[in-house]
C-alpha cells in the first residue's frame, strides 16, 4: 500500500469542477511533483491534502489513515495529518526572528521549551543557517528566507512536506542552488514530498515522479524520463520541453530538437527529411536551427554549431520520435 493515496479525488467550486477524478499514489519518501499551467488544479489538489480545502468527492489516505472520506464521511484536521508546508506567499513571518519562525509550530503544540530550541537548532543545522537564529527576515537573501520557511516546514518531523512553488521568488542562479539543497536536506530527512510547480525543469531535476495536470485532469504520471521522452498526449510533450510536431495523415508526431542531426546528406537512420534553414539563434550552451520542410518547422538544437547558411539546404537524421494518437 502507498504511503499517501488519492482516490476519485474531486472538487468544484460552485459549478465550476477543478479537479476532476484524481488517482494518485506516493510511497514513502517519493518526491512527487504536481506540474502543470496556472490554474489547473495544483494549489487546490495540495490544499485538499492539507485539509485546508474540502473536496467534493473521494478519499484521502496518509500513512494508512484515511484523512479525508466523502463517502465514510471522515475528516481529519490540518494539524493532526502529521504534514509540514511551505507556501509561496507568506513564507516568512517579518516580525519574528529566524529562530521564532521556525520554533512557531512546536510553539503552538506547546513542547517544552527546551525540546523547542532542542528541535530549532538541530533544523537550523540541517538547513544551513546555524548562528542566523536571532536575525530578522529583512537581513536574509531570499535564498536564506525560503530556507527559513523550509525548516519551519520540517521542525515538526512532518512525514510529508507539502510545498507550493517554494522556489519562484528567486532568481535563476539562487533557484538552481535552493533545488540542489531541497533534494539534500529530502534524502537526509526521507521525508515524502509534493512538490507544486509550473516550472517542468524544477520538475524534471527533482523528482521521483511527476503528475502532469491539464485543467484538472492527470495527463500522465510517471518518471521524470518517461514524461520526458515517452510523452501520451500533445499536451504533456508540448508542456515538457520542446517539441517539434509534425503531421502524417492522422498520426502527429513528435521529435525532440536534440533528436534531430544535421547533415549534408541523408544518413541510415530511421527517419529523415530534407529542410532549409530559415534560421539561426546562438544561446550559449547550444545552438538552435529552425528548418522549414515538406512537412512543416523542425527546431534543431546542438551543443556544437556546424557550417550552414540561411537559406541553405540540409538533410536532417533521427532515430527516434513519438506518436500520438491524439
Ligand atoms: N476558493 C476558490 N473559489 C473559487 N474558485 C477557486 C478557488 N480556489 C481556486 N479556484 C479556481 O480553481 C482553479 C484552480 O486553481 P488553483 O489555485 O488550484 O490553480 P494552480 O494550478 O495552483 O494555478 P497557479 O499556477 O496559478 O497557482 C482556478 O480556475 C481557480 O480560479
Ligand atoms: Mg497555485
């Protein structure tokens, strides 16, 4: 049995139905991303995790507890799903200190004062802000706030962290450091993670598997390598990194620009197409083509440039594509 079970999880706001019939289930100490564009059902579906949203139909497990049950009519509270939380805004409290911030959830569970600072100072040290507990959130990088917001999330031992988009406040390179430090401090605490983003690459570095949403539906759940390079469905390839798409009667295919190489000639590969290159752009680690063809635009993308021209004609070789059936 799954640490965390999602069963014909349902809800509507109004007339409106968010989410509409999700099937999940996480084992314990999975890192499970929740993917998917504004508005489709993530902060809704982590809410109703949380216990903070009711939802309309179906049945919440955690641990082997059943939290949630419209049918049994069983509602557990927030506070006694044994979860810790990050969210978005709010991150941070800006009138307490590093150390009141975090100590704020033993605080409220009334522990004795020194398990308090017992339990604050062991998370501060697994987050990296020991000697930081007496400072305010204004003197803290972002970086250093989110990070306050994660041990608060921690402190409590939670057997499931749920965190909404934790890391979109910050810039690139900071982003990049936080995702490294969230995979260490998961795999150091074995705790269960869902994990909220709209950002596929987050998604991709981190977890153990991600559920892709399209309007409150599951377009696919699986490894980071099946989403990846076994999409279903248009929407998944189209979401999860670049897809060219092109057309064959009824069948649409998709190829990765990193599948595709440039040559002079057709080579005996599976696939190939002749195009012309319309266009080149520089982007650093890679090049980016953009060909046309009998069959519509092809992005090729190449870690080393070659030699060709805008308007200048090539032979463009794959070995694998995927199809689609709708
Ligand atoms: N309390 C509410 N009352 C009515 N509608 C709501 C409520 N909360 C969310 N919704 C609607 O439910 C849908 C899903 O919202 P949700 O916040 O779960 O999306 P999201 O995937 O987290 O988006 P984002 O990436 O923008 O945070 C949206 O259409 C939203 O307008
Ligand atoms: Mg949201």
């Amino acid at each position: 049995m799954a640490y965390i079970e999602l069963k014909g999880l349902k809800k509507k706001f109004g007339e409106k139905e968010v989410i509409r019939g999700l099937d999940l289930e996480i084992e314990k100490g999975e890192f499970v991303s929740l993917l998917g564009p504004s508005g489709c059902g993530k902060t809704t579906i982590l809410r109703m995790v949380a216990g903070f949203v009711d939802p309309t139909e179906g049945e919440i497990i955690i641990g082997g507890n059943t939290v949630y049950s419209s049918e049994k009519n069983i509602y557990v509270k927030t506070g006694k799903r044994n979860l810790g939380m990050v969210f978005q805004s709010y991150a941070v409290w800006p009138h307490m200190n590093v150390f009141d911030n975090v100590a704020y959830p033993l605080k409220i569970q009334k522990l004795p004062k020194e398990e308090q600072k017992r339990k604050t100072m062991e998370i501060l040290k697994q987050v990296g802000l020991e000697g930081r507990e007496k400072d305010f959130p204004w003197s803290l990088s972002g970086g250093q706030q989110q990070r306050v917001a994660l041990a608060r999330g921690l402190v409590m031992e939670p057997a499931v962290l749920l965190l909404d988009e934790p890391l979109s406040n910050l810039d690139v390179q900071l982003r990049q450091k936080m995702k490294e430090e969230l995979m260490e401090i998961q795999q150091r605490t074995k705790v269960t993670v869902l994990y909220v983003t709209h950002d596929q690459g987050e998604a991709l570095q981190m977890s153990d598997k991600i559920v892709v949403l399209n309007k409150g539906n599951a377009e696919q759940i699986g490894t980071p390598e099946e989403i990846y390079h076994h999409p279903k469905t248009i929407f998944t390839a189209d979401f999860v990194g670049k897809m060219n798409f092109l057309k064959n009667g009824n069948k649409t295919f998709g190829i990765r620009p990193e599948y595709i190489s440039i040559g002079k000639e057709k080579k005996d590969r599976a696939y190939g197409i002749s195009g012309r290159l319309e266009r080149y752009i520089f982007e650093g680690n890679r090049n980016s083509y953009l060909f046309s063809t009998e069959e519509g635009e092809l992005t090729v993308e190449t870690p080393i440039p070659v030699s060709l021209l805008k308007g200048e004609q090539a032979y463009l070789n794959w070995d694998q594509q995927v199809e689609f059936e709708r």
